[in-house]
C-alpha cells in the first residue's frame, strides 16, 4: 500500500540575533558572578572555593595555600580535636628540632583522616612522625561516609600549584552555600565567632574557647567503633609502617561531665582503646589513651570533647612525654618488636 509521502519540515535556521543574545546572557551571568566574588574578596567576606562544601575544612586548605608551612617533620593528623588540641610551640620547646604541622581537620571520620593523611603526606615528604590526635566520635560512621573529602588532584593544584582560585569557584559553584558562608567568614576569620572560630596559629593549630566554656556538652553517647574506622586506622598503619615513619594515635581528654554520665565504669572508652590496640597490631604504632593518665579539670572544658585553648599547652607536654616524641626516632623495624607499658604502649607485633 501506498501513500503520499510526508514532507519534512526543513529545521529553521538559528538566528544570529539569538545566538547573539544568548551568549550576552552567559557572558553578563560570568561577569556578575566573578564581579560578586571580586567585591567580596576586596570587603574581607570571600571564602574559600567549596572543594569539600565544608567551610571549616576549605579554609584549612586556603591556610595551606597562603602560608605554605617551611617543611615539617612532624604532622598532626585527626579532626577537630587534632585541629584544636596541639599547640606547636610547647612541642617545640621540648624539642627544638622538630617542625611541627597541624594537618588536623574538622569534621572527619577516621576513613576521612586516613585520606587526608595519605594526601598530605604525598606533599610534605620529609615527614618522619605522625601524631594522630583522635576522638569517640571519629570512630563512628565510616561505612556511610566515604573516604574522599576533596579532589586530590584539584586541592594539590589549589594549595601547592598556586593556581588561580577562580577557576574553582566555578567548578564547586553553590550559590547556598556561597551565600551561606559569606555571611560568617569574616567572624570567623577574626575569631569573633567565639563558638566556631577559623582562627590559625603558625603552626595550622585553632585555638578555641579561650575566653570562657560553650555551656553546654554539645556531644552525647557513643556507641562502639565502626569496623570499618578501625580497618581505615589498621591500613593506615601498615602503609606508614611500610614507609619507615612513626604513627602515635593519642585519645584525647574527655569532659568528666561526659564519662559520669554516659561511661561511669569507664567501659565505653575502655572498649574503644580495645579496638584501637587491636587495628594498630603489628604495625609499631603507639597508643595512649589521655583519660588514663592524665587529667583537666572541668573548666578546661569547652564541651564534651574540645579543650579550651588555656589547657593545651598542657595536654601537648603530656602527649610529648607520654610517647618521647622529643627522644631520638627509633626505627620502625626496631619498635615494631618492642612493648612500652603504659601510658603510652607500643602495639606488639603479631607473630
């Protein structure tokens, strides 16, 4: 059967005027995005590019990028207590002649902190000790929050290329966000937020809470360690053991408030240095937990788990006599076959 055949419609051709339009349009949304960048950049109110959309942890990398640390031989890794809980120039003290660098950042898992370590590391390479400063709270979650933080590849280029930030204010564009943190940068940075400060020493360290306490807890009950952190933390040990480098993995001082009401037998940190000695086996890391021997009165406090800034001072000479930092390295060859007692114990090797 046949029929007439259809005719095609001929497509209409585009006109110049509307192409014209349309990257006029493209080009004026650029130019009024990068003009409100510019204006917030000359006001003091621009944050970092969002390569992770925490602000927190972008603003550790925007400190990296500006200050670029004279090479350390000693990294600080962890979350925000690691970011909070060392103070560089007590470390310093005990031992001249060692550089410190808190690469701690806020908010991390232990998957996430054995990332960021790995990255660092890759680019501060004369690195011989690495000083792990951990929380409960680190060690929950890791199977439903995955590893990588940022774009390896992009953070490096930002921080240690130099590259252009523009280009990356692009590519991670929220306008919520952008919005969002521009609101608070600028507190932040001065350190007139007093709760949530982005205020670096020379060091990468954030001192926090060192006019008064939150008030509150802010953190509650824990339950035992993800598996999976403990594997992240098992893995990462080996890998630095392998590279011949010193892993010292400190629990920091919880608040007394805290362990009366939700670990009075001591069972629940108990169980977490349990699982910690447990991954580290075999891989000559140290551990210490800082509720056993050493203690800070409830003042020193800023919540459940932060340290007001009056107090690390102390809590940094106890971590450096409790694992020797200021003793001359032993290889990781030799210490994997030796046992400390406490308080800061060698993990045995397993045969």
């Amino acid at each position: 059967m046949s029929g007439t055949p259809i005719a095609q419609a001929s497509p209409r051709p585009v006109r110049p005027g509307y192409l014209l339009a349309f990257l006029g349009s493209l080009l004026g949304m650029f130019a009024l995005y990068y003009g409100v960048l510019l204006t917030l950049s000359a006001t003091g109110n621009l944050p970092p590019p969002a390569f992770s959309n925490s602000l927190c942890l972008d603003e550790k990398l925007h400190f990296l990028r500006k200050e670029q640390p004279a090479s350390p031989n000693l990294l600080v890794v962890g979350s925000s207590v690691a970011w909070r809980h060392f103070d560089g120039s007590t470390l310093r003290q005990e031992a001249p002649g060692l550089t410190p660098l808190n690469g701690g950042f806020c908010g991390l898992r232990l998957n996430q902190t054995a990332f960021a370590t790995d990255w660092l590391l890759d680019h501060y390479r004369g690195v011989r000790d690495v000083v792990m400063i951990a929380s409960p709270q680190d060690f929950q979650s890791c199977t439903s929050n995955p590893a990588a933080i940022f774009d390896r590849d992009d953070a490096a280029d930002y921080v240690f290329g130099q590259a252009a930030p523009w280009v990356y204010y692009t590519r991670y564009f929220s306008l919520v966000a952008l919005a969002r943190n521009a609101a608070t940068i600028a507190d932040k940075r001065s350190g007139a937020n007093r709760t949530d400060p982005l205020v670096f020493d020379r060091f990468g360290s954030g001192p926090l809470g060192a006019e008064r306490p939150r008030g509150e807890l802010l953190y509650g009950a824990v339950d035992k360690p993800d598996p999976a952190c403990l594997s992240a933390l098992s893995q990462m040990a080996r890998r630095l053991h392998g590279d011949g480098k010193r892993l010292m993995v400190a629990m920091t001082p919880v608040h007394p408030q805290w362990r009366r009401q939700h670990d009075p037998d001591g069972a629940v940190l108990g169980s977490f240095s349990t699982g910690i000695t447990t991954a580290l086996g075999g891989s000559g890391a140290r551990y210490w937990d800082s509720n056993q021997t050493f203690a800070l009165g409830e003042e020193d406090f800023f919540d459940a788990i932060h340290i007001r800034w009056t107090g690390v001072p102390r809590f940094t000479a106890a971590l450096v006599k409790a694992f020797g930092i200021a003793e001359p390295a032993v290889t990781p060859s030799a210490q994997s076959r030796l046992v400390f007692n406490p308080p800061a114990a060698d993990v045995k090797a397993q045969d």
